[in-house]
C-alpha cells in the first residue's frame, strides 16, 4: 500500500489545509506527485516544503488562482492540462461558508461558486487529460450536510433566500449530483468519479464566515473529528484497489452510503449539470 501510487500524478483543491493537507501529504507518501492550486502563496510554500520533505524529488508543483472566479479556474485548468503528461486522479476538494451572501466578479453567490462551480470548470478543463491518463479517478468533497437541502432551480444563486447553512448544505447536494451525473457522463472512458463525507472535521472551512459564527468556529471545533480521519477516505478512494471499478459513489469512513433522495434525483443532476455547463461558457479564461 505505501507504494500504491508510485509514479502517479494527483491534482488537488484545498490542499493548504486541512483534510485537502493531510491528503495530498499521505499521497505523496505512497508515491504520488502532487499538483495543487492555491490562493495564498504563504500557505502553498509551506504545504510545498512538507510535500518535499515527505517525498523529496518529485518535483510537486503549486499553481495560483482565485477558485471563485471562473475565469480563473478556466485558466488555471488550462494551464495544468497542457503542463501535465498525465493525470491520474483529481480532487476537488475546495471550500467554505459565508455569514453573509457574497458575490463573485461572475455574479454568483460565493458558496455556491467555490464549493460547486470550481469541481465543474476543474474537471471539464482536465477531463481530456484525464481519459488520457486512463485508468484515472476523480474525488469530489461533499458532506452530509447536504441532508435536508434541496435545490431552488429558481434561485440558485440565493438571491431571494439567502443563509449561511441553507447555501452550503446546497452547494454539497450540488456537488453529489454533480458526481452521480459525472459518473454517468464517464462511462467507458476509464475515469471514474465519487465524493464523500469526510465527517465534521476541524479545519478552516468556517473562518471566512465572518461575525459570531467565524469567531466562535473554534469552540465547534473542540468536538470535530481530527482531519486525519476526515483526509482518510479521500486517500482511499484516490488509491485503492477495492474501489477502482465503483463510479458515482458517495462515501464514508471508506464505506459506500446512501445520500438523501434528493441527491438521488437523476433529472436534477442533469438539470444542474445543464445550467452549471451554460454558467461555465459564459465565464472567459482570465
């Protein structure tokens, strides 16, 4: 297991911390090369020196761009397939919750840009590469707060309707639907697709959220799961055997689960694939 992915290539998304961290860590470990995007280009040379540190010599990689911003994350895609030879597993994994709604430079609400458009203009830029690169996987972070949410085709961008909890619990039953119709799409071309519940895991998600909520996300935090133990299924589904023939999966603690109804729903999975795909062709590259 230690050398399962000797050789291989993982693009990443939220990998300067947290769950995104420890995973791209334990990979490198295994024998990964790991290329990941970043904002902060503090927090990208420090997640470069442990990656070196724990594989040193494999020339891991950051590129920077503000995952929000379609056109950024057009061009940054853009960028990693024509500098990549291959690619053999991406994880979107990138995150976080707002107080108040926000909006993007695109006109989308925040939440819903970062947590859901970003996993859709990702892996439409690299989904070439990755066939290419076949047998490949892609790994979507999405959670269990996605229970209880359902979609407002009306009102994706929370204009009428707006809160914190309501526009995250969205965006993850955005990113299961997202997976579950990905899955479909890849059929036949050797790349698959799940997500996961990683468990409510301390880690930076809530410090951009502004007011009590951001302030007081540390005391949450004293009864979160370690991120060691949220980063663990996304370790397993990027390089284990046991689940290399499973597509469209939601996931946790390794094991497939059964997500809500409404993230079973196929005609809202293409019905967002649908909208999400005219939303990304009218971002231009930055």
């Amino acid at each position: 297991m230690a050398e399962a992915m000797e050789g291989k290539t993982v693009v990443a998304t939220g990998a300067t911390s947290g769950i995104g961290a420890i995973a791209v860590e334990r990979l490198a470990a295994m024998g990964a090369r790991i290329v990941f995007i970043a904002r902060s280009a503090g927090r990208a040379e420090t997640t470069l020196k442990r990656l070196r540190q724990v594989a040193p010599g494999r020339e891991h990689r950051a590129h920077f761009a503000d995952l929000s911003a379609l056109g950024e994350v057009k061009r940054v895609g853009a960028e990693i397939a024509a500098s990549e030879a291959r690619i053999d597993a991406l994880v979107n994994n990138a995150g976080a919750t707002y107080l108040h709604r926000r909006v993007t430079v695109d006109g989308l609400e925040m939440t819903f840009a970062l947590n859901h458009m970003s996993y859709f203009v990702l892996t439409a830029a690299l989904r070439e590469r990755l066939a290419a690169s076949s047998p490949s996987r892609i790994v979507n972070t999405a959670s269990d707060a996605h229970e209880g949410a359902r979609l407002d085709f009306d009102d994706l961008q929370s204009v009428k309707n707006y809160g914190m909890l309501r526009a995250y619990s969205r965006s993850k039953l955005c990113n299961i639907l997202f997976t579950r119709e990905l899955a479909r799409r890849l059929v036949g071309t050797g790349v698959t697709a799940n997500c996961l519940h990683p468990g409510f895991v301390a880690t930076r998600i809530a410090d951009e959220a502004g007011g009590l909520v951001g302030q007081f996300a540390w005391l949450a935090k004293l009864f979160a799961r370690r991120p060691e133990k949220g980063a663990d299924t996304i370790v397993y589904l990027v390089s284990s055997p046991e689940v290399a023939g499973e597509s469209g999966g939601y996931f946790f603690d390794r094991k497939q689960i059964e997500p809500s109804a409404a993230a079973r729903g196929e005609a809202s999975a293409v019905k967002l694939w649908e909208r999400s795909e005219a939303l990304a062709g009218s971002a231009r590259p930055a």
